[in-house]
C-alpha cells in the first residue's frame, strides 16, 4: 500500500466559481519517474472509493508495472481523503463543502504532475467507473499530453438514464430522518442501508443473479452478499462525502468548459491519445451502445468489451477471467 501523500492547492477557484480554501489533493505512488519523466501512468479512481482500492491492479506481474512505470493514483475531491466535506472546516464543512466538477478534479490532479514532477507527457491515463468520466476528462483537456487512454465501464458525459439511477441512490440517504439536510449528528445509517440497497440492483447484472454468481463468490445466501458486500462496501462511508462525489458524477461532462462550450462531439474529437474504450457488455448503466456512440467521434480509439455477466463491477477485481481480460488489455495498449 502507498502512503498518502499531499498536495497542497492554496486557495483554489472552482469551475462553479466558489472557492475551495487551503484545498488539498490526495494521492498515492507507486514505482519510480525515470530520469526522461516519460514512465508515468495517472489511474483516478471511481465512486466512493480511495487510492489503496486501486492497488489490485499494480504489481510486478501486471501490465501497471511499478518496476517499469511511474504509476500516480489522484484521490477525488469528496473521497474522504483529498478535500471533502468530512475533513474541511468550516465554512466548507458538511453540506456547505462547494461543487465541485470532474474538470476541477482533472485540473488539479494536472497541476499534481507538471508542478510537483514536471511531467510533460503522460504514457496511459486509465481509469474505472468515475475514473472513467476523469480519463476522457484528461484526453480532452490536454491531448497533447496523454498518448495513450483506457477508460473502463465509464462515459464521456453522464447519461440521463445514468442520473436518474443517481437520484435513487440520493434519495435514499436523504430520506433518512437522522440526515438533517447534512447536519447529522450521528451517521444516517438508515440512509446508507437503503442506498446500499438500491446499488446492489444496478452494480451487477440480471445474469448475475441469475447464475447465482454472489454464492460463488463465498456468500451463503443473497442477503449475505446484501449485507456483506454492498452494506459492506458504504455503510461506513461519510454520507456528505457520498453525496459530493454523487453531484460530480450527475453533473460530469468533458465538454462542459469554456474550450468546448458543451459541444460533447468536439470535446471526443479533440482526444489526439490512442484508445481502448472499454464497457461492459452487460453494465446497466454504461452500456456498449453508447461508448460505441463516443468511439466514433474519437480519431484514434477502438471499443473493446468486457464480455461479462458482472456488469458495472466487470472491471473490479472480482472475476479472474475479468482481471485478466483487462490487465491483457492494457498491457496491448501500452506496448502500442
């Protein structure tokens, strides 16, 4: 596991316009920048999680290669580790923590590398779920940076389909008494239970369930896998902190800056980097039919798809035969 490391962003302005005081960015290494700076692979993580979430994917034998490459994981802002609503004072504490974008996320995360490692160009951005949304935010904000990209089980913009899920899961913890429009005293346990709840129906497949693949994965019966892996997985989350990361997804769009001015098709077009864009064949929320969709505006990318009954969670660590699909994956595009 990486230490946490911390860099300090100073007062910083927010693409919503509010300003974050004495912000900060969260990250954890791996591996060693070589002398040129030109070994470096940047991996944001997805919702909800922390860098040490992402370690399964790094190690000797993996195509992410600390003995070869100069691997950077960016904690988002919200994570509970980089600036949150959970660790800020006030009067950016709790429900007053500002929006923040994914372009606010990839912005800093960019400062991170050209300020702190005076890294010019970056050999693979890659990244799963959220991490997704972040990577196209990188190759369209700076294509003259990224030479190669893998988004997995992500999206360029968050489709409304997409959001309407995401207001299911924001209702569940609002409708919880103990919420206090943010001002909790004690965790809105109630809230979390539900949401996890309703995550649980989207995150995996029907064909999942229907294969009874959480039983093979060493839960006894289906509530166990309710409890022990969804309840498992937020329940000990902050619900301020969800919340935020919840807004940043809702509200992603690369396109939405002043370079783009919302024109989605000329935010994927202006991506220069060779990509894999990679859904899952059966993710209920990210489906291939609409990264097939960005893949066309793109110059240099191709669709390759999790040919998998795990749905969202298809690029997690769960499946062997999903982790080797995209570790094998990668490792193509990076000796591209």
């Amino acid at each position: 596991m990486s230490d946490i490391e911390i860099f300090d962003l100073g007062d910083l302005q927010l693409q919503r316009g509010e300003v974050l005081m004495d912000a900060k960015l969260a990250y954890g290494t791996y591996g060693t920048l070589n002398d040129a700076k030109d070994n470096v692979i940047v991996m944001p993580h997805g919702y909800s999680l922390q860098h040490p979430d992402m370690e399964w994917l790094i190690g000797p034998d993996m195509a992410l290669n600390p003995e070869k490459y100069f691997i950077i994981v960016p904690n988002m802002f919200g994570n509970g580790l980089s600036s949150s609503p959970s660790n800020t004072s006030a009067p950016h504490d709790g429900p007053r923590f500002p929006k923040v974008t994914i372009g606010d996320n990839v912005r800093v995360q960019h400062r991170l590398v050209t300020e702190k490692y005076g890294v010019e160009r970056i050999r693979l951005v890659t990244g799963w779920s959220m991490g997704g949304l972040q990577t196209f935010q990188w190759a369209s904000l700076y294509p003259d940076m990224v030479e190669r990209m893998a988004p997995t089980c992500g999206a360029a913009k968050c489709a409304r389909h997409n959001y309407v899920f995401l207001e299911g899961v924001k209702a569940a913890i609002t409708a919880d008494a103990t919420w206090n429009n943010g001002d909790y005293d004690e965790p809105p346990k109630v809230g979390l239970r539900a949401m996890s709840r309703v995550y649980a129906g989207w995150g995996f497949s029907q064909t999942f369930y229907r294969e009874e693949e959480d039983l093979k994965l060493g839960f006894e019966t289906l509530e166990d896998f309710l409890v022990g892996f969804w309840e498992g997985l937020f329940m000990e989350r902050d619900a301020n902190n969800l919340l935020t990361m919840l807004w940043t997804w809702q509200h992603g769009d690369i396109s939405d800056n002043a370079l783009y001015n919302g024109d989605i098709n000329k935010a994927l077009g202006a991506i220069e980097a060779k990509a894999f864009v990679m859904p899952c064949r059966h993710d209920l929320y990210f489906p291939p039919e609409d990264s097939k969709i960005e893949v066309a505006q793109m110059p240099n990318a191709e669709l390759r798809v999790f040919e998998s009954i795990y749905g969202h969670i298809a690029a997690f660590s769960l499946n062997p035969v999903d982790v080797e699909f995209h570790n094998d994956t990668l490792r193509e595009l990076l000796e591209t």
